[in-house]
C-alpha cells in the first residue's frame, strides 16, 4: 500500500477518496528506561529506550491505519500527519497517532 504525507501521488491519479483512516498507540515506559532516560537528560546524549519505544508505537499506530484502509478496498493512503505526545500522570505514557485519507487510485 502506498503511503504518504502528500495530498497527491506524481503519476497516480486518485480514483475515489474513500473515508479517513486513523492509528493509534499509546505505550507506557518502565520505570528501567524511565531512570536511564533521565540519567541522558542531565548528561546529555540520545535516549535510545525512548526512541526504541516510539518507533514500536509509530509502528503499530500506522499497522492500524493501513488495516483500516484495507478494509475499505483502498490502495493507498494520502496526507498523512504524524502526531507525537506524552500523556498520562506525570508523562509516563507515550501516544503515536496517525491519520489520512484512504483513496483509491486509476
């Protein structure tokens, strides 16, 4: 399935816009990576658990997604946003959530 944050596709004219499509994920961290995350930010440096945790949750929010436009007889998916944010009591949870346009193309 095609998949992209442009509203069209060079080439491929869009047939029918079918519905929007949305994924989701919201992934809680451990404490573990919760301690070393804040261990990075006073000395700096990258947080790999976090960024390991938010490619896993970019992951399954774009799965779902891409299930959701399966469903709809789609082959593709357009204008694409991408929202990351941290929610929960004290921001220890962690949400992806995607959203587009299933369309079919000619």
């Amino acid at each position: 399935m095609l998949k992209t944050t442009t509203s069209v596709v060079d080439g491929r004219p869009i047939d029918a816009y079918l519905d929007v499509v949305v994924g989701e994920a919201i992934l809680g961290a451990n404490i573990f990576k919760d301690i070393f995350g804040a261990i990075r930010d006073i000395v700096g440096g990258r947080a790999g658990a976090y960024e390991e945790e938010m490619g896993k949750a970019r992951q399954v929010a774009f799965a779902e997604m891409e299930a959701q436009a399966k469903a709809l007889g789609a082959d593709g998916i357009v204008g694409i946003d991408i929202d990351y944010e941290v929610v929960g009591q004290n921001g220890g949870m962690m949400m992806v959530s995607v959203s587009g346009t299933a369309v079919r193309f000619k």
